[in-house]
C-alpha cells in the first residue's frame, strides 16, 4: 500500500525511544514524516528524525513547505498515524477535538488508522481525567498500544511505560502492507 507514515512526537521523556521506531520504520522500506510537538523539542532534537527520515520535523502549523498546511497535506497521503509517546496532553487534546496544535489538528483531518503509545507517570496514568480521554479515545477508534508496566523515569516503578519500538512495531505491522525486507 503507498502512502506515508507520520509518527506524531510529543513532550515525554519515551519520546527518545520513538528515534528506535522511526529507524526501524524507514529499514522496513517505509516513508515516514515525523511530526513533533514544542515540547517533544526538549526531549529529543529535530535533527534526529531528519537524519533517520531524510526529512525535518514538521513542528510548525504554519510551516511554509505546506501552502495548504501541514495537517491538510502530510493527511492527504498518510496510510497510519503513530502517536509515540502519547502524552495526557495530546491525548486529552485529541479526545475533546481540539484542534490548538499541529498533532491534535492533524489528528482530526486523517482518514487512517491511528495508534497511540501513551507514556506517563503512574498517578497521570491512573488519575480518571485521564482514563476517562483514553476510553474515548477507544470509542473514538484509536488503537491503544501499552502503556506497560516498569521503570519510569520518575525512579519508580509502575504503570506507564510505554511499549517498547519493538513491541509498537509489532503492533503496527498488521497495518502495513509494505513487504521491503528488513
Ligand atoms: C522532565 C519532564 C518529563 C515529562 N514526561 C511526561 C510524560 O512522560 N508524559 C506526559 O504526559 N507528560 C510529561 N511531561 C509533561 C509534558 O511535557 C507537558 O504536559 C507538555 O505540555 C506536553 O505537551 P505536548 O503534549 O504538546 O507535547 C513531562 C514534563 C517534564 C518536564
């Protein structure tokens, strides 16, 4: 199946990981745009998905390169939204329709499966403001990989890992068609 990934990036420590997905994404033969949040930007930098997808980030929602705009353009051929991490913010964002930010806008406009990886700190994870957007989410269609259980950067542990690149990978391929090999 042509068309493209976009693996959304938002403001979480697990957004370093999300370089591992991206990599192993382009090695499977597939087009991916990477799409970050301001606050993604203090976890990871731009130039680490520009060199995995030989293309930058879009970060802006008024980015140039986009005359329609880049929630209009990079939906038009998009195949599967990734959103890794899925942070409570995006996700709240994205569950009441709001379109404030390039990720949550885009989110509205494509027509595509969507995944999302959350990762947060156990009390963000369980608090019911949260679980409330995650199942509407749910309802909404999105498909929800993880979070796992484990280490968490805030030096406990507990739920709000997020799956691992293997594991969001595993859980995307049924999505994909692209048979390039490895
Ligand atoms: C060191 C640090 C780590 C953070 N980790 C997370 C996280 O794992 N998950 C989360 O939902 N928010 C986390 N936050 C809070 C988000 O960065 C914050 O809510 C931000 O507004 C999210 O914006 P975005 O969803 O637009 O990227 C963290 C903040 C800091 C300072």
């Amino acid at each position: 199946m042509t068309g493209r990934i976009v693996v959304g990036v938002s403001g979480g420590i697990a957004a370093f990981k999300t370089a591992a997905l991206v990599s192993r994404l382009v090695q499977l033969g597939e087009a991916v745009s990477v799409v970050m949040t301001e606050s993604a930007q203090q976890f990871v930098g731009p130039a680490t998905f520009s060199a995995l997808c030989n293309s930058q980030p879009v970060i802006h929602p008024f980015d140039s390169r986009f005359p329609l705009g880049p929630h209009i353009e990079l939906a038009q051929d998009c195949k599967l939204l990734i959103v890794a991490p899925a942070t409570a913010h995006v996700m709240a964002a994205c569950a009441l329709g709001l379109a404030d930010t390039l990720l949550s806008t885009l989110y509205l406009n494509v027509e595509c499966p969507v995944v999302m990886a959350p990762a947060m700190s156990t009390p963000m994870w369980e608090k019911p403001a949260v679980q409330r957007n995650v199942e509407q989410l749910r309802l909404d269609g999105v498909h929800l990989v993880g979070p796992e259980i484990g280490w968490l950067s805030c030096r406990r542990q507990g739920a709000g890992r997020m799956a691992e690149p293997e594991t969001i990978l595993d859980f995307v391929k049924p999505f994909l068609t692209s048979t390039s090999p490895e």
